[in-house]
C-alpha cells in the first residue's frame, strides 16, 4: 500500500499505544508463571503477536481479550516445534535461548531482513554451553539440544536482546551466572528485562500486569508538537524504565542548538529525531553502527528519506550528521520498515508539497492504527494499493 500525504498540521488528543518492548517481556513471563496471568494490552502489532505464537508452539495458550490477553502457563513443552518469527528481531533473538533451556527442537521461521540480522556471538555462545545452531535453509533457522547450567560470558555491544533471552533462559534453567563483557548497548531494555522478571519472582504471577504506555512510538506524535502541531499526548509514563523517554530532553536540545547525540541507547528514535533534527538546527548521531542491521539499513533509510523530502544527510561509519533543511515534500520508499513510514507522515506536517509513502502498510509491524488515528488527528491522504 502506497499513501500520499497533503501537509496539514495535525491537531488533538492521542493515547499512545502499549510498549512493544515491555509486552514481549511480559508475555513470555506469563508463559512460564505458575498460574494464569491477565495482560492487559489495548493494543497489539506484528511483533507482539510473533511473541505470542511462538509461546503457543512451546505449549502456553494465549487467548485475546477485550483488554489484551489471558495467558494459561506452559504445563509441558513438546519435543519439537516450529516458531514463526516474522520479521520480530525481539522474537527470535529472546525466544532462541528459552528454546535451548527448554530442550526443544525447535524450527525458526524468519521473514524480511530478520534473517540477515545478525545472531552473534548468542550462536557461539549457545554452541559452546551444549546447543547445536544450523541454517536448513535460507529463511529457518534450527536449534537443538540442551543447554547446560554454569557461566555464560558474551559480548554486550552487538545487541541487548542477546543479553534479554539468556537471562530469560537463565531464569528456566537457575544456577546460571552471565558475564556482560565489552561496551553494553541499550542498557534500558536490559532494564527493562529486569523489571518484568522481578514482577513475576520465582515465576510467581501477580495475576494480573499491565503493558505501559510506548515512548517509542509516542516519539512520533511528540516530534509532532515540536513541529508546530497541537497534540494532546497521553499515557507516557515518567517513571519508566524505557530508553526512548530521553527524547523530550533531546528534542530540548534540537530546539536550542545543534547537539550531538548517541544513538547507543535510543537507536529505534535515530529516524523521527532526524526529521526534528533537519526542521531544526540540524544534529549529529554517533554510535549509529547497529541502525545498518535493522528492519532496514536505517542509515541508509534515513539520509534517502531526508534527500527525498529536500533535506541533507552524510555517515561515517559511526555516525550520522543531519544539516538543518526545509522540506519541499516528495517520494519516500519505507523500505518496508514501520519507523521510516512513520518519521516521512509527521514530516509530511511541514511539507510544502505532498508526500508519497511506498510500503506504507510497514506501520503494522508496531502501530497498526498508526493512519486512522494520523486521518483522525487531521491528517489528509490518499491511499492505493499496489
């Protein structure tokens, strides 16, 4: 599905969606407690469903409600399962080392990018404490054998949710220590991991938790208001663990000058910021290294949508400069990924012509809602499917 977009301020009260990142955490948490566990989640996307089905391959029933989902806990794993990703990074990457504690042999099915997204060291890791990794085809990925209690060290600057699957694999198997070496990147989601163990101790439900609200995505409608909107946002909790909250002090610091930024912690933010950073004083984004690894190389997304719109961008290998730009409007391809389609649609708001999205149905992937609630904030477009 293509959109074109015809720039107008969007105005009105929004309630952002629940985390994605909090609702995989829980979930699988739910999946492995000692009784049944009531999520509420209001909404749910691509990702969090992957979650769900790949707990209802290993045995969980997972049933939706008008609020979110009734969980009923695993109460025996098979002996072979097949877990369809999609295109969920969070998916694989958390239940690969849940499916080695378990002992399952266990068929992974990947779509889009997610299986050129890297899975070292985790692979090396799981190798060396008794699984066996291999590639059957070019979209599957097979785990077998068990892994075995002891140490486990690995490498933190690849990617957190390494760091979030075997700590979830440890609290299966216990008597397991893990040895975070080098630089951790997004420290927050690992915090986040921590958090949502600790509400379920020892695998004690509490009976009933609910999914907060998602800076991430809220980042989009805030960058909205810092480019001259007029939105009501709502359900962003301050006392968060999440790494994205950081966005009202950076969008602070793109009012008042050209800072520099680390995308170390916040890398899902790098492409909304840049279209505040170019409407602004411009920016630049360091430790940019992992954006090239996600739903797409978001480097490279993220200056051709900029260039497309009328903006300026360059990279190094580490990092991303954005030069201060007033949109004309334009062709974005999405590159099928949720947050370039969305970043183009709020920079659509200060747009002189309109602007044309490709692979706009790529908001599915974490906001399925994302344009009946653009249309119902004042957004004007016109949709065509391919």
């Amino acid at each position: 599905m293509d959109i074109t977009i015809y720039p107008r301020k969007l105005r009105g009260e929004i309630d952002v969606i629940p985390s994605k990142s909090q609702a995989h955490r829980l979930l699988i948490c739910a999946a492995f407690a000692d009784r049944p566990t009531e999520l509420r989640c209001a909404e749910t996307n691509q990702d969090i469903e992957a979650t769900a089905n790949c707990l209802r391959a290993l045995g969980a029933q997972i049933t939706a409600t008008d609020s979110g989902y009734t969980v009923f806990p695993i109460q025996e794993t098979p002996d072979t399962a097949v877990l369809d990703c999609h295109e969920s990074g969070s998916t694989l990457r958390f239940m690969l080392p849940i499916v080695g504690a378990l002992g399952v042999d266990g068929t992974f099915v990947m779509a889009g990018r997610l299986a050129d997204r890297p899975l070292s060291p985790l692979w090396e890791e799981m190798e060396r404490m008794g699984c066996s990794l291999s590639r059957p085809t070019a979209n599957t990925l097979r785990c077998t054998g068990k892994l075995k209690k002891g140490e486990y060290v690995i490498d933190g600057g690849v990617s957190s949710q390494f760091i979030t699957g075997l700590l979830f694999a440890h609290a299966l198997m216990q008597d397991c220590t893990l040895t975070v070496t080098g630089k951790l990147e997004s420290k927050p989601y690992v915090d986040l991991t921590n958090a949502a163990l600790s509400l379920f101790p020892e695998g004690h439900s509490p009976g009933n938790v609910t999914v907060e609200g998602d800076w991430s995505n809220g980042a989009f409608w805030l960058v909205a208001n810092a480019l001259g909107c007029e939105l009501s946002v709502h359900g962003l909790s301050q006392e968060t663990l999440q790494g994205d909250r950081a966005v009202l002090e950076i969008l602070e610091q793109l009012r008042n000058g050209k800072p520099t930024i680390s995308a170390a912690d916040i890398p899902d933010l790098v492409p909304i910021l840049s279209i505040a950073a170019a409407a602004k004083h411009g920016a630049t984004f360091t430790d940019i290294k992992r954006l090239r690894l996600k739903e797409s190389d978001r480097v490279a997304s993220v200056i051709a949508m900029l260039e497309n719109l009328g903006g300026t961008a360059t990279a190094t290998e580490d990092t991303l400069t954005v030069y201060p730009a007033r949109f004309t409007g334009g062709t974005v391809d999405s590159c099928n990924d949720h947050r370039i389609a969305m970043s183009a649609a709020i920079a659509a708001t200060v747009c002189k012509e309109p602007v044309t999205i490709l692979g706009a149905q790529a908001v599915s992937k974490s906001y399925p809602q994302f344009w009946a609630e653009y249309r119902r904030l004042g957004g004007n477009y016109e949709q065509y499917l391919r």
